[in-house]
C-alpha cells in the first residue's frame, strides 16, 4: 500500500504542473474564448489545436517514453538524453524549413489558404513543444516534480497574458483613442491572437528549460540510436492512432458537415468537448506519475499485484471525479459563454471516454515492460479504425453527438483488446468484477440525477451531494478507499 500512496503523491505534485495550467486554461481562457469569440471563430481554435496534437506526436515519434525505458537501464542516462535531444532538434528544425518552404499548399490542404500565418505559427508552437519533450522528461526521471510544475504554469501563465493583451486590454486602449496600439494590434487578426499567445509562452519555457538542457553534453550515439528507433517506432505508430481517436472527430466534423456550418459546428462541439475534457486532466497527470512509477516497479516480486490495485484505485478515483463533473454540471456550464451550452449534452460521453482511456494506459504497461510496444500500436490502430467508422456512419445522421460516442466505442474497444491479448502475455488478476460494479454504479447515479433534477438549484445539489456521498459509502465500505489515502498508519 505503500506503493499506491507514493504513486498518490508523485501524481499529486504533478498535478500542480497539470491541473494548475489546466485550470487556469478552463477557469479562464475558455471563457474568454467563448465569452468573446463566435462559434465559427471557437472552431478555427478547435480544429487546429487538433492538427496540432497529431502533429505533435509525429514529432515527438515516441521518443519520451523510450528515453524513460533506456535512461540507466540499456544505456548510460547521459548518452540517452544527449542522443534523444540532438534527434528531436534535427527533426524539428527539418518540420519549420519545410513548412515554410511549403506554406501555400500546407495552408491550402488544411483549409486555411487565406491565413498562412496561422500555420506558421503552428509549425513554430508545435516545434518547440517538440523539443522541450525530453528536457521535460529528464526532469520527471530525476523526480524534479515541482520545478516540471513550475515550468509548465509559467508556459500558460505567459500565455494568459498575451492573450489576455491582445483580445482585451488592446481593443479597449484602441477605442479609447490610443492610436500607438496599432504598431503592435490588428483587429482583424483576432483569432490568429490565440496562436500569437500560444508561441509565446512555448518560447519563453524553452527559454527556462535551456538551463537544464546544458547540463548534460548532447552526445548523439548512432548505434543507440537506432535501438531506441526500433523501440519507439511502434509507440509512434500507437500514439498517432491514439491521438486520432482523440482528435479525428473536430477534424472530421468540419469536412462532413461542410462549410461555414461545418465550422461552427467544430465550435459548438469544442467548447462542450472542453468541459468532459477536465477528466483528462486527471489522466494526464495520473500518466506523467505512472508510467516511470511502473517501469521501476516492473523487476519486483509484486510487480502485477501492484498493477491490479493501482487499477481498482484509479477506477474509483477516476470515478469520483467523473460523478463530480456530471453530477454537477449546472455550475460547470459557466465556463463556456451561453451561445455554446447546447453542447453540454456531450459531456457524460466524453468524460467516460477519459476515464476508459486511463483503463487503457494502465493496460499498456503489460506490453511496455515486456518491450511488446507493437501490440499497443495495433491495439490503437484498431481503436483509431473504430473512431472513424463511427464518425464517418453516424455524424451525418446524428450530428456531433455521435462524434461523442465515438470515443466510448473506440476506448471501450481498445480495453477490451488489450485486456484479452495482455492476459495472455503478461497476466494481471485485475477485480474485473468490482471494476465494473464501480462503473456501473457511477452510471446509474448520473442518469438517476437527470431523473430527479427540479427547477430549483439549491434542491438539485442537496440531491446530487447525496447521490455523491452513495457512491463515497460504497468505495469506503467496498474497499477503504479513503482510509487508504489518509490513515498513514495502516
């Protein structure tokens, strides 16, 4: 039990670097976002955030996870940082000479040949996020948590405040008869802000990461090199598929709808996506403690216990915020502007995706330890195919709620998968049982919510507290849950 508070802690100190950035992301930008922009505008952001995910995975090619599987372990911890940081530099600098070189059909394939510059910054942000990976990761295997924290609120922090310049304190300057704003303010460049903002606060954490970064001599080792190729590739491939899954539907949307409707639509859907994404935050963090979390305990004795409770727990956790996402959703609608709110339909959807999603990356570790990372890239491939039957069959017909549904139908897969072929490789005595009863449950006191909702607030969170405090009781009485957070002495 040791082991699960330990992980406990190392995921909540990350979560300063996650959750705090996030928060501050959804507390505050995606209001103003939403707040200020129309649906159409909301949907450029959308889509190209979207492009950007996938663009940044093809850039990072899975060398963050590999660096963590070769640091000590296969090679010198120096040799593999210096060569996994020369490398991402070459392919990073190889990514802007070439989107620059090819700027106009770039722009034009992605649909936005009237505003090159977007894409411009695009390469940039997308770039620089590219090669921070690894000092990133060098700070996580030194157990240096708290300044990858701090480094990553300053990168949103920098962010918030060019934005918040530009798209606010700019125009009101501007209407006040400040002539000077236009040296540096174009009205007519309101979204392209957004971008402005983002590449500012990539570069200034690239700046604060330098440090870090000459400490260690960027020796480039070939023959390491292409073992950690052979390693990463499959990773790639998996994190290509996976990023589909998560992101295929804002792109998707936009082309079946078509037009200026297809766009707004992209809007409408993001900004209620943006809502059920808060369970990602928690996945995000669960996963920067996790994995170097298991990759050390995978030479112990009890290496598969560990993994099977650290996955129960994970469940109820997750759980637990999911209900406090849903089950609470009339207080949340205020981070998104009211032109938007339609679109908290997808929420219960999407957050349930998150959260078997993280069923899913505690599944991986089955073919990480045991360096089967070609099982992982197909097992995504599978869920990526999923992902685009579903979007492709059922959004002309249902709209963006089927793109919602695509992501239950796609990760609810890729468990199912990875469940049946890691057990055959690498077996786990997870409580499937009570894993599912957990889910279920969770479920039923959400639906029983929307059943029971009156006109009034104050009664609303009278019940839905108690609904929560049901689904406390059961993971206390079940398994101790609380008790095992908080009784050290135990």
């Amino acid at each position: 039990m040791n082991d699960i508070r330990k992980l406990a802690g190392q995921t909540v100190i990350y979560g300063f670097g996650t959750v705090v950035p996030r928060f501050l992301n959804y507390a505050l930008l995606t209001p103003f976002y939403t707040y200020i922009l129309g649906r159409g505008q909301y949907g450029i952001v959308t889509e190209l955030y979207a492009w950007m995910v996938l663009a940044l995975v093809i850039l990072t090619y899975g060398m963050e996870t590999t660096y963590f599987r070769f640091a000590g372990k296969k090679a010198p911890a120096d040799i593999v940082y210096g060569t996994s940081v020369v490398s991402l530099f070459t392919t990073s600098s190889l990514f802007i000479i070439a989107v620059s070189l090819f700027i106009r059909p770039v722009s034009g394939f992605l649909g936005y040949g009237e505003h090159p510059e977007y894409i411009r910054m695009f390469a940039w942000i997308v770039a620089i996020d590219a090669f921070s990976a690894i000092p990133f990761a060098w700070l996580r295997n030194n157990n240096r948590a708290v300044t990858f924290s701090i480094l990553k609120i300053i990168n949103v922090a920098v962010t918030m405040v060019t934005v918040f310049f530009f798209l606010k304190a700019a125009p009101a300057l501007a209407g006040k008869g400040s002539t000077w704003i236009y040296k540096i303010y174009n009205p007519d460049f309101q979204v392209g802000y957004v971008f402005v903002a983002n590449l500012a606060g990539s570069a200034f954490t690239l700046l604060c990461l330098l440090p870090f970064m000459m400490k260690i001599k960027p020796v480039f080792d070939k023959k390491l090199f292409s073992k950690m190729l052979a390693y990463s590739w499959p990773l790639l491939v998996g994190g290509l598929a996976g990023s589909l899954n998560e992101v295929l539907d804002k792109i998707l949307l936009r082309r079946l709808i078509g037009g200026a409707e297809g766009l707004a639509t992209v809007g409408l859907y993001g900004a209620g996506y943006k809502v059920g994404v808060l369970m990602s935050i928690f996945i995000q963090m669960y996963r920067f403690a996790a994995e170097p979390f298991f990759f050390e305990k995978a030479g112990s004795k009890d290496a598969k216990e560990t993994y099977a409770v650290t996955m129960k727990y994970f469940v109820i956790t997750g759980l637990i915020l999911f209900l406090g996402i849903n089950l609470y959703i009339e207080a949340l609608q205020i981070i998104i502007g009211p032109v938007f709110r339609e679109s908290l339909i997808v929420v219960p959807i999407v957050s349930m995706g998150y959260l078997l999603l993280g069923i899913f990356i505690n599944q991986s570790i089955w073919y990480k330890v045991d360096d089967k990372t070609i099982y992982g890239a197909w097992i995504t491939i599978i869920g990526a195919v999923v992902t685009v039957i579903v979007n492709v069959v059922f959004v002309p017909m249902y709209g963006y709620i089927a793109a919602a549904w695509a992501h239950i139908a796609c990760y609810l897969t890729m468990v199912m998968v990875s469940y049946a072929v890691g057990q055959k490789y690498y077996p786990i005595k997870y409580e499937t049982g009570r894993i599912i009863m957990y889910i279920t449950l969770a479920i039923g006191l959400v639906v029983a919510s929307r059943q029971l909702s009156t006109g009034h607030r104050i009664l609303n969170i009278a019940l839905d507290t108690m609904l929560l405090m049901v689904f406390f009781a059961v993971a206390e009485i079940k398994d101790r849950f609380f008790s095992l957070l908080f009784n050290r002495g135990k």
